[in-house]
C-alpha cells in the first residue's frame, strides 16, 4: 500500500474516493459457459445498456479521471460512461487492469475444462490463490498486480478527489483481497455483477483504521438488477 504522506498537502484534499466499475456483459461467440480472461471479447448489446445505465447516474458525479483495461468490454464501459460526464473525460488506458490469465483455458468452455483438466480443475477449486490455469495467472499473482496498479493510479493522481477505475471481476477481486486482507479463497462468496459498483476511501494521512475503507459493494441502482451471470 502506499506509505503515508505526513501531514495534509496543501496542493489537494486528504481523501480519495476510488470507484471501481466492472465492465458489462460481453458478447460470446455462442450460448455456451465459456471461462475467459484476457480472451478480448466485445461488450454484447446488453453490456451497451448497462454501462449507459450506469454511466447515467454517475453523471452527476464529477471524476477528475477515468481510467480503464485496454480489453475492449472494459475499454468500451468507460468509454460510454465517459462520455455521459457533464465535463466529458477521454478514459486513460492501463494494461495493469486486464483480467486475470487464464492460459491454455483462456476463451474454452467451462464443460470442455472439466473434462480435460480434471487433476488442476480439481486442485485449482480447493486453492483458488495459489493454483492457477496451465500457462495463466493464480489469483494471488492478480491480487499482487490489482494492488501495485492501484497504488500506481493513487500516486498519479495527487490532488484529486475522485477517480473511476473499469475493469474486471478477478482483478478488482484481487484489490480488494490485498487492500483488506480478505481471504482469496472466499472470493466466490462475494457477487460481482456486470457494471456494478463498488467505492473505497483512500486517506492520504491515515485515519484510525487505516488508509482504506470499503464505502460500497456490488452496488446497483436496482437491487434486484442481478442475474445468472452474477459470478
């Protein structure tokens, strides 16, 4: 995490607000489950529709920076909420935010990876952490990246109060493990919906409980907005 900076900089407020926006559904080549990662599918119609939902109620909050993967679902979800800003913003591209690796398994069919890996399928499920797909990313290795990328973003980002990160499931999974400590083996426990929101603090003095603080999760205009592709 970043060290403390002493005493209040007169140059810019004492807190960053960081909202945190999984992109929104992408578009498959067919109606089969498939497991992908960096496999850089388009964002689907329905993807479209969410990120100008969403896009529409943060339009009233003013982000100084919007910064997002470079895969086209995440890339596509800041730029449509972008552009709904009062002031639009041109997003930042950061390939520290792509999702996680997941190797030879990579934009397969989840069928075709039970059948095939049945050993690491097996073993990956029991240790979500510190297995990861043949040739990909263990959770532990994105929740490393998550984290020192975040970092980077604070430091780029002195002065200001808000910045809005797009991004995905695994890789923002992985920042909130590292940033409070949760258990990367729970991950599964904790629903992330297409396009739902999630805000931490980030307090550039620390405060009594640290520098971090989880405000929102998984949140959504419509409470009832979610659906089989929560994961």
């Amino acid at each position: 995490m970043p060290a403390a900076k002493g005493k209040r900089s007169k140059k810019g407020p004492d807190r960053l607000l960081i909202f945190l926006l999984r992109h929104g559904k992408p578009e498959f080549p067919d109606d089969r489950k498939y497991v992908y990662g960096q496999t850089d599918y388009p964002l689907a119609e329905l993807g479209e529709r969410q990120a100008r939902r969403i896009g529409s109620v943060l339009s009233g909050i003013k982000m100084d920076r919007i910064i997002s993967s470079d895969l086209k679902r995440a890339a596509a979800t800041a730029d449509i909420v972008a552009s709904l800003q009062k002031d639009p913003l041109k997003p930042e591209r950061d390939s520290g935010l792509r999702e996680i690796n997941m190797g030879v398994w990579d934009g397969m069919t989840k069928d075709d990876i039970k059948e095939g890996y049945v050993d690491i399928f097996r073993d990956r499920g029991l240790d979500l952490g510190n297995v990861g797909a043949p040739g990909g990313e263990t959770f532990r290795e994105v929740s490393v990246r998550g984290v020192a990328t975040l970092n980077r973003i604070i430091e780029g980002s002195a002065g200001m109060e808000r910045v809005l990160i797009v991004a995905h499931g695994a890789i923002m999974w992985g920042m909130l493990c590292g940033l409070f400590d949760l258990s990367l083996g729970d991950i599964f426990r904790f629903g992330l919906d297409h396009c739902a929101l999630h805000m931490a603090e980030y307090r550039r003095v620390p405060a009594e409980w640290g520098q971090f603080r989880l405000l929102r999760y998984n949140w959504s205009p419509d409470l009832m907005d979610y659906n089989e592709d929560l994961v």
